[in-house]
C-alpha cells in the first residue's frame, strides 16, 4: 500500500472541494477549525459552497470550531452527533488525518 503525501491529499481535498461545489452538494462534517475536514470545509467555502458542522457539547472546550460555516448544529452526544449527520447526508467521504 502506497501512503500519499501532504502534497497528495492537499490536492485531492482541493478536487474533492470542486466537485463538491460545482454540483452545488453541501458538506457535512464534525465543525472542528483543524484538520484535513476542516481545510475541505475552508475550500468549499471559498468556491461558495455550504458547510454545516455537527459538534457535540463535550467537544465545544477541547476543539475550536470553525468560525464561518454556513451552520452549526451543537448536539449533547456523540451518538446524536452521529445520527444527525447521518440523517443530513446522502453518501460519506473519509479523509485521513
């Protein structure tokens, strides 16, 4: 198994971030400020894309969350966490850390 490199993801998460926004798709994802989501989120929304992020309330003093998001939904569990996310989407993408 061939592990790719910064430069790699960086360009799939700018491709990812195109598609998404070019078929007017909204991302769904964990609302954090950091991370590979989180710079999938920056992207989709320079291109004018939607990002809704779904925190759970025992995360908001350990992760910062990202400050534009065009919502956020602030849920009591990561298990509510879970099920909301799963009730937004249509189909899901991995990325890894």
């Amino acid at each position: 198994m061939q592990i790719m490199g910064a430069a790699h993801t960086l360009n799939a998460v700018k491709a990812l971030s195109h598609e998404i926004v070019s078929r007017d798709f909204t991302l769904i994802y964990g609302g954090a400020k950091s991370g590979l989501m989180a710079q999938l989120a920056d992207d989709v929304l320079a291109g004018g894309g939607k990002v809704i992020g779904v925190m759970p309330r025992v995360l908001l003093d350990k992760e910062e969350t990202h400050p534009t998001l065009t919502d956020l939904h602030i849920v009591d569990s990561m298990q509510e966490r879970k099920r909301l996310m799963s009730d937004l989407v249509d189909g899901f993408v991995v990325l890894p850390e």
